[in-house]
C-alpha cells in the first residue's frame, strides 16, 4: 500500500480504497464479531439503535439477516472498540487527514440480497457539523461489492463543496438527503467496487450514495468515522440533530 499515492487521490477525488487493507484471517475475526454483536442485539430487541431493512413487518420472527443498520457498534464490542483505536485505522485516518484523528463511531450497514432501499445523495457533514470539514468515514467490506449489490457511489471531487442544502430523507439509516439533483457532469460519479477486506474512506463532504442490491447475497459495510483535532464540532446542531434522530 503505498500511502502518498492514497493522500494524493484522497486529496484530488475526496475518496480513496485502501485495497486489501484486512487480511483473511483479521477481516475473518471481524465478520464474526460483527455477526455475534448482531444477533445479540437482534435476539435482546431493546437497542433502539438499530433498524431494520422492513420496518413495516412485523417484529417478532426478525432474523439479524434482516437488519439495515446498527449505529454505534462500540459500545456493543470490546472487540470493535480496540478496532476503532487500532494502529491500522488511526494511521490510515491520520495519513489522510493530515492530522491527530479522534474517533465518533462504528456503523453497521447491510444490503440484505434484493434489498432495494437507497440511501439517497448526501454530504455526511450535513448531520456531523465539523467546521473545518475535517472528517472521514473508513469503510471496511466484509463482502465483495460488484456494482449491482449497491456499493457507496461517490461523486468524485466533489468533497471541495460546501454543505449544500439537504433535507430529511425518509429513508431509515440515511437521515438526510441532498434538496435538489447534484452536478454530475462536474463532479462524475463512480460506483466503487470493492472486494472483502478493502476500505474505502470517504471524505466528509463527498456526496455518496448507495443503490439497491440486485444480489443473492448480503452487502455488509462496517463504517469507522473519525474527525482531525483541528476540526471543531457544532455542538447545539449536533445535539439537535440527534434529538430529532432518535425521535
Ligand atoms: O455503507 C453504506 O451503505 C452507506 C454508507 C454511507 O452512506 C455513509 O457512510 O455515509
């Protein structure tokens, strides 16, 4: 991995995959933790931090195959904590920030197979409040991700934008989504595919989004977010945002 080449399309795209940044064995022991905290909380019903890819069916007989998103996966896991504090994470988000990274958060996000939610164009930094938007979301593919399963597609450049207006989404794990269509013929969008044990991290203010999984199989993504020092946080938005959130 060569780590200039990687800052440099960070720099230039506002996204970058680390390729084969987990190892069979490590991403092995990742995806069964991940898969252990997810039953649990599935088999408990009582973390009002995950959501489910129907939530109109009914409740009882949900299987953890069935889940969208689980916000938070560190305070469920030791094992996920230790991985957001690792040296393989904090020197990757530190090479790309260009500064000392504090970590937010672990999200779980899985596109169960013919799953077809979207999770409309946003800017991440619209519900975050970094200024200077100085912020990534590393994300570790516990599957391969062909274009048909719904990778995250980013609008590559686009990271060099101000927030632009957004809107609440509707969509369930996907609070806001941009008001009106992006500039897609300046800033073009790509599709990124992935194979299990890459990492794509996107920067905080690259408009992304994912499409539905045309698959038979599950598109898992686990999201570790972190911010530079020299970033500060709107604090009253953000506690707003997340009043409205868990709302
Ligand atoms: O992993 C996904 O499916 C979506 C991730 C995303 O939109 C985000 O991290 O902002």
């Amino acid at each position: 991995m060569n780590l200039e080449n990687l800052v440099e399309q960070f720099r230039a795209n506002g996204f970058v995959v680390a390729r084969g940044l987990f190892e069979a064995d490590l991403l092995q022991d990742v995806t069964a933790e991940v898969e252990r905290v997810v039953d649990e909380v599935v088999a408990s019903g009582g973390y009002d931090r995950m959501y489910f890819d129907d939530e109109t069916e009914a409740s009882s007989g949900r299987t953890a195959s069935a889940v969208r998103c689980v916000f938070r996966m560190q305070d469920l896991s030791d094992f996920l904590r230790n991985l957001l504090d690792s040296p393989t994470l904090n020197d990757l988000a530190r090479t790309l920030l260009g500064d000392e990274p504090v970590a937010d958060g672990i999200q779980y996000i899985d596109k169960p197979p013919g799953s077809s939610y979207e999770f409309p164009y946003h800017q991440d930094n619209a519900y975050m409040f970094f200024e200077p938007p100085l912020a990534l979301v590393a994300t570790l593919a516990l599957d391969g991700q062909p274009a048909e399963s719904g990778p995250i597609s980013c609008l590559r450049g686009s990271h060099v934008l101000e927030i632009l207006p957004h809107a609440p989404s509707g969509v369930l794990g996907a609070s806001r989504g941009l008001v009106g269509p992006p500039d897609t013929a300046t800033y073009p969008e790509i599709a990124v595919e992935v194979e299990a044990g890459d990492v794509l991290v996107h920067h905080a203010n690259v408009i992304h989004r994912t499409g539905p999984n045309r698959t038979d199989g599950h598109r898992r993504n686990l999201g570790f977010i972190y911010h530079g020092t020299a970033a500060a946080q709107d604090l009253q938005a953000h506690a707003a945002y997340e009043r409205q959130v868990t709302w």
